[in-house]
C-alpha cells in the first residue's frame, strides 16, 4: 500500500479540484445541479481514483484506477472548453486551469506507463 499523499501526481490533481472548487463558486447558480456538479465531480475524480489505487495491493490496480483518473481528466477538459466557452470562464482562468490540467495528464500518462513496465 502507497501513501497517496506523496505522490506529486496526486498532489497536482489535488491542487486542481481545490481551484475548480473556488472558480465554480462564481458561476451561475441555475448551473449548480449542472456544470459546476460535473466539474467538481470529474475533477474530484482525478485525484479520488489516484488515492483509491494506492490502497489496493498491486501496480496492476493502481494502474487501472489512475487510467479511470484519466478518464475523468478528460471528462475534466471538455468540461473547462465548455465553461469557457459559455463565458463563465475568461481566457486567462481558462488557460490557467487548462495549463494545469493538461500537466496532470501528462504526469497521469508517465505514471501509468511506469506502473504498466513493472
């Protein structure tokens, strides 16, 4: 069993959901069951998966939830296209998330592709 916490891949996709959090408060409100649920789900979902890999007994399992974490990564992208693209986002939030997020996904990719070669 891994402790999660010291995982730098964990730690970023931490960062991020605490970020979606505090930028989906500005939203609209009509979109609280809507798009701010399914961003703070999906990106909550990154680093949930991460945590829930580390507890199980193999590089095996980790490897499978971190490949669900990069689902809801992707999920997670749409998702900032959409709120930008709706202007609940301006360019400058949108990048910095986005930035962030495809980092993740590429520190997501290495991860799993180490997991994957024993």
């Amino acid at each position: 069993m891994r402790d999660f916490k010291t995982l730098f891949v964990w730690q970023k996709a931490h960062q991020l959901t605490l970020d979606i959090y505090e930028i989906t408060k500005t939203f609209p409100k009509d979109e609280l069951y809507g798009l701010i649920s399914q961003m703070r789900r999906s990106s909550a979902s990154i680093p949930t998966n991460i945590a829930e890999g580390c507890g199980r007994n193999s590089d095996a399992e980790l490897a499978r939830f971190s490949i669900i974490a990069m689902g809801s990564a992707s999920e997670l992208e749409y998702q900032l296209l959409l709120a930008h693209d709706l202007q609940y986002l301006r360019s400058d939030e949108f990048e910095k998330l986005n930035s962030v997020l495809v980092e993740v996904k590429k520190m997501l990719n290495s991860f799993i592709r180490r997991l994957q070669s024993g």
